[in-house]
C-alpha cells in the first residue's frame, strides 16, 4: 500500500489511501466484519492524528459499482441533460409556429405557388357568330357552354364568393334605380332641365330594363390557388340598337391589379398580402416598425442571453453552479409553461417570454467552462466541453421531433407543459445531486479525487480578476471567439429560421416540417463525436496546425454547404427540389463538427485553467449570434421568396470564409504565456512520498497538516538520521 502527499492550493498536504480493489466511498467501520463487507483494505492513521470527515460525511451514501470512481461521468451526463433541456425551451417556440400560420410573423408569410399563365383559346369567327346567335333578348351576348365548361376548370371558390357580392350589390343598385326612375308606359319623361341630346334619345329609343347578369368570359392566367384574373361587368343601361358587336378585344378578360393591393385582397379583412415568387418591392420602401417588431420575435432569446450573461456569470463564481443552474431551470419551465396562455394574442407578450427564455439560458456558457475546470481530470476537460455542447446540438432534434408529434396528436397545448414538467423535475434531480466540487460530493473518493486534481497546481489564481483582460488581449483568444462567431452564426440560421423557411417558402406541411428540420442537427452531432474520436488518434502534426486543419475543414466545408444551398434556390425551382437539394439541406451542418477539434480544442490549450473563462465568453458570441441573424435574415429578405433566401445563404458562407481564414492566421495550438504555469499537464506522478500503511488501518483521509509543519517534521526527522 502506498500513501501519496497531495500538494493542494490551500496550502495543506492531504494523503490519499490507495488499494488494490477500489475503495468504497465514506470510511470504512474499524471492526473487522465492517471491513470485510466494504471490500477496502484497512488503512490507519498516522498516530496523533484523528479522523477528519469531509463537509460531505454527513450524508453517506453509495453508489453503483459500475461508477465507483467515475462520479464524474454521472455529473456530466446530469450537464449534458441540463445544458439540453435549457436550449430546447429556449427554441420550442421556433418550431412550434409553424403548427399555425397565424402565429408565424408577417414578415415570413407563406408565397403562393406560382402557376405558368394559361392562353386563352382564340375567339374565331364561328366561336364569335354563335355568341351572336345565343345573344338575350336585350342584345347582351351570354356565354355558350362550352365557354362555361372552359372557364369551370379555373374559377375558384374565392371569385365565385366574390361574383356572388357583387351580383348582391348590382341588384340593389337596379333596384334604386327602377325606383327613382320617373317612367310613363316604359319611356322616361324628359326633364326641362335636360340636355337636348339627352331629352332626344328619351324619345327616340326606348328605355332597357338594367341588366344585372354577371358575364364570366373564359380567359385566366392563373391556376385556383393563384390570384384569378376575370372581369365583371354590369351592363349599362343603353339602347339595344346601338350595341356593337363584340370584338375580340372586347371577349378578352381585364387583367386586375397586383393582389398585393390591400384595396383589392380577396380577403378585404386580411392584413398579410398575397405573395408569389414573381412578386417585386422596393428594397428599402418597406414597412420598418412591423419588420422590427417581426425581428425582435425571432431575435427575443438572444436579447435575453446578452442581458443575463453578466448576471448569471456573478452568480455561477459567486454562488456556484449548483444554485445559478437551479434558478436557470426553475425560470425556464415557468416561461415555457406559460406560452400557451399567451400564445396567438399579443405578439409582444411573447416576445417578452422569449427574452425570459433566453435569460434564462444564460448562464450555460460559464457553466460549462466551471464545471470541465472542477470535476474533469486534466486530459478530460475537452471531453466535458464537447459532451455539454453536443447537448446544445442535439437539443433541437429531440425537443423538435416530440413536440411534432404532439402536433400531430393534437395536443399543440402539451408540447409546452410537457416541455415544463421535465424541467421542473430535473432541477429537483439537480439540487439534490449535483455539487459544485468533487470534495463536497458524498460519492467521490479519494482515488477519483486525486485523479481529478492531478496536475492542477493552479499556482496564479491571483489572477482570476483579471481574467477578462488577459482572454481579450490574447490574439490566439480572440481568435477563438471570432471563430466561435462563424460557429454560432451558421448554427442560428438553421435553429431559427430552418422551421419557417421550410415550411413557408419550400411549402412543406407542419409534419413534413418537423422531419426535415431535425436531420441537419442528427449529422452535426454524428460529425461532432466523430471527430472527437478521430482527435485522439490524430498526431501526425503538431497542435497548432492540427487545430487549425481542423477548423478550416469545419467552417470552410460548412460555407461550401452554404453556397449549394444558394445555388440550388437559384436553379430549381421550390416545387421541383429534387434529391440532391433534400441531401444539402440536411448535410449542410455536419462539417460544422469538426470544429470540436477546431477552435474548442484550441481555447482548451491556450488558456487551460482559464478555458474556463474563454468558454464563458463564448455565451457573449452565442447570443450576438442570435441577435444578428434575425436582423440579418430580414434586411436581406424584403419578400420570403428563394430568390431573396439566395442571399441570405451567401451571406452566411462569406462570414464562414472569412472567419476560417482569421483563424487559419492566428489560432495556436499552444498556451499563452500568462495560462502556461496555471495548470501542469506534464505531471504523471501522483505520489511525492510513498508511506507504507498498515492493513487494519481505516480508509480516508490519513493526514492535514500546514506546508510548515511538514517542513518541520522532515527537518527534525533528516537531523535525527
């Protein structure tokens, strides 16, 4: 048995108990029967010291043995539920709209699919001789059947209600004027005030009876679901001698005006205009408050992330994160749970709610740098990043494929309570298991213990306050944050706006919507794993070339995916995607998972004790993202039609490329100068001074002194020899 000195921060020596079989957590009873059962070697205190119990003693307990000694594992698949649970309530509401047009912002409604234009059929002169022929008594020609049949297959519901008003409304006015006309046997009494040429035509013909038949000629360019261009006319009261033949100008219909004409809607309740892929606006000639109000929906949870960052970043260092997150979880689940009272009213209520989401998912970031720094062992720090973070790629795909298919259960009302009730579960699971530190937690022992703090000597922590100034004044940090911006960036187009996108200007139906939103998060996350895997066995090169090899592959690939998508909006039309344009949508994030061994492994060197600090900074980036893709999305989309969305693709991809070249320049694979000392991953030996320890002995903590007093007794101990 060997006894190992552990050289902590607080000045003190702690020596650890080591055995063959892995000790059990808490100590082990004196007796004999006590020891048998707990499966540990006796290890003794040192005589004159006593036996010290940790904060954590008091609530002894165990644990499985598959996770004797892998605590740790247990904390960070409790983080990675945490970190998923919060981002999905923070982006339920982004899928969810699309279950009910009526809640998605005016900004993105749904085009109208564009038909090619029907020719009418040439009126020849037979066609025009048997429309003489079938003429009424009055001299008005009416339309023949095969006229009627023609035009049947065109007409839409919506111009037959529309004929049908204005039929109401021509009868009215024949009628007004039946009964204000003064008449004697059927011919008007000229007035002494009319005209000649009027009191002369009174005489001369006599007065027609109005005319109210709706006349529907067979021209129209456009299929039932496109606006219907007809005429209607009402025939006006003129003497049947006098009316000319129809010409072939006159058969033809007239074309009404732009339907995005509010005057002239088919709907005169309707405040969204009817869009079609041939529709055209004034880029800058835009309604700019009911945008604004549209971008601040979409843009509410990364306003939120920005004002709770500094908040909860206090509160993680100051109180820890076992209370920061369960004041996090509590928030979240009470704003989403109350999303559906509010839901379809007033739109800046739930804009509101969003900002809540959004703050509440703020402190995740620094979460997630706090919790690698104190329970991940040296060489695990990466893996605790990239498990946390796949939790915020994954999120989407879970969260979105069950709320789709309570959608399509018909419980829209449940997906939020349901979204509610697990969160309000978990942070119950949170606060009762989760610790801030490994030495508070009743399940870790010494050997987990020392395994996690070796090579952690920590030796400049006097430097924490200026922590900040030291990460922004590093080029190598801050190119980590730039690439994290092109990370989040293309990361917040998809999480967005992917829903509306598809479902508004592809046309897919709320349930085709949800399987095709969640297959670009399924590839990133595969990609993610992947490459973290392949990061352990790649040392072909050094760190700071493979660092950026690996960054430039994630983004630039990532661009590349960007630009298909822009040009397959430009050369297929959206009801005609095919195979190959379903496959760019759904590969279009996977490269974006290399970047684990990108810029998060870099941040991982550069700053080792004070990754924890970069990683903190990048919840800064994240909601900048979230802020500036709204605004992005609008401005460069006047009218949600492809060939708006081109440029939307192209944008994106040129942020990718110029961020990989940014950090292709000045991303380092090595430790800054002021990180080097801070943590020591060269340190292997875990022991400084082995002490054999008797058998009968108890496990635990064998001895705590003060730097001094070890150094007094080794003196006074050489001295003796």
């Amino acid at each position: 048995m060997l006894k190992p000195i552990y050289e902590d921060d607080r000045a003190f020596i702690v020596d650890f108990a080591y055995s063959k079989s892995a000790p059990v957590p808490g100590f082990c009873a004196s007796d004999e029967d006590s020891e048998a059962d707990s499966g540990c070697e006796g290890v003794a205190f040192l005589e004159g010291s006593k036996p010290s119990k940790r904060p954590s003693d008091a609530m002894k307990g165990g644990i499985c043995c598959c996770f004797v000694n892998h605590t740790r594992s247990l904390i960070l698949l409790l983080s990675f539920v945490v970190v998923a649970t919060l981002f999905a309530n923070t982006v339920l509401l982004n899928f969810a709209i699309v279950s009910n047009s009526q809640l998605i912002p005016r900004h993105f409604v749904a085009v109208t699919k564009q038909q090619p234009s029907v020719q009418p059929p040439v009126a020849s002169e037979s066609i025009r001789a048997q429309r003489s022929a079938n003429a009424s008594e009055d001299g008005v020609p009416v339309p023949s059947d095969e006229d009627i049949d023609v035009n049947d297959e065109l007409v839409t519901q919506k111009l037959i209600e529309e004929v049908t008003e204005a039929n109401k409304k021509f009868e009215e006015k024949a009628k007004q004027d039946r009964s204000e006309a003064d008449e004697d046997e059927g011919h008007p009494v000229p007035s002494v005030e009319d005209p000649i040429e009027k009191a002369l035509a009174a005489i001369t013909y006599p007065t027609q009876k109005p005319n109210t038949r709706l006349i529907l000629l067979t021209k129209a360019t456009t299929a039932p679901s496109a606006t219907v261009n007809a005429t209607i006319s009402e025939t006006e009261t003129t003497p049947a001698p006098s009316k000319p033949e129809a010409s072939d100008k006159d058969l033809e219909a007239t074309e009404l005006p732009d339907s995005t004409d509010k005057s002239l809607r088919l709907d005169s309740r309707a405040t969204i205009p009817t869009i079609t892929e041939g529709s055209e606006v004034a880029f800058f000639e835009r309604r700019w408050l009911e945008e604004l109000q549209d971008w601040a929906f979409y843009a509410a949870p990364g306003i939120g992330i920005l004002l709770g960052h500094p908040v909860g970043a206090i509160f993680v260092r100051s109180i820890g994160c076992h209370k920061a997150v369960f004041a996090a979880l509590l928030l979240s689940a009470a704003s989403v749970g109350v999303v559906p009272f509010v839901l379809g009213r007033d739109q800046l209520v739930v804009t509101i709610l969003r900002v809540l989401q959004g703050f509440a998912f703020a402190p995740t970031f620094a979460f997630i740098g706090q919790n690698a720094a104190a329970w991940a062992a040296l060489k695990e720090q990466l893996w605790f990043i990239a498990t946390c973070i796949a939790g915020i790629i994954l999120a989407p795909a879970i969260s979105w494929s069950i709320t789709n298919e309570l959608i399509a259960s018909g419980y829209v009302n449940g997906a939020f309570y349901g979204h509610s009730v697990f969160t309000f579960i978990l942070s119950a699971v949170w606060i009762i298991f989760y610790r801030n530190t490994p030495q508070t937690h009743r399940w870790v022992n010494g050997l987990e213990l020392n395994k996690v703090h070796t090579g952690k000597a920590q030796n400049n922590r006097l430097a924490d306050r200026n922590s900040t100034s030291l990460v922004f004044r590093s080029m190598a940090c801050v190119a980590v944050l730039l690439a994290g911006f092109g990370y989040f960036f293309a990361f917040a187009v998809i999480t967005i706006f992917l829903p509306t996108y598809a479902h508004t200007v592809l046309h897919l139906t709320p349930y085709s919507t949800g399987a095709f939103v969640v297959t670009p998060f399924l590839f990133m996350a595969f990609a993610h794993w992947i490459s973290y895997g392949i990061n352990k066995y790649s040392n072909c090169c050094g760190l700071t070339t493979k660092v950026r090899i690996f960054n430039t592959l994630a983004l630039g690939l990532t661009a590349i995916g960007f630009l298909g998508l822009a040009i397959s909006a430009a050369l297929h039309h959206f009801d005609e995607y095919s195979g190959f344009n379903n496959f760019i949508h759904a590969v279009v994030l996977l490269p974006l998972g290399f970047a684990i061994n990108g810029f998060f492994q870099s941040a991982v060197i550069v700053g080792r004790y004070y990754t924890q600090y970069i990683v903190t900074h990048l919840q800064v980036i994240f909601g900048l993202a979230f802020v500036i893709v709204p605004v992005f999305v609008v401005f460069w989309t006047p009218l949600n039609v492809l060939r708006y969305w081109r440029f939307v693709f192209l944008g994106t991809a040129a942020i990718l490329i110029i961020v990989a070249i940014t950090f292709a320049v000045f991303g380092r694979g090595q430790p800054s100068n002021w990180a080097e000392n801070s943590w020591d991953p060269t340190a292997t030996h875990r022991m400084l001074q082995p002490i054999p320890i008797g058998r009968n002995a108890e496990c635990g903590i064998i001895e705590m002194r003060t730097i001094d007093d070890h150094l007094k007794s080794s003196l006074s101990a050489t001295a003796e020899y």
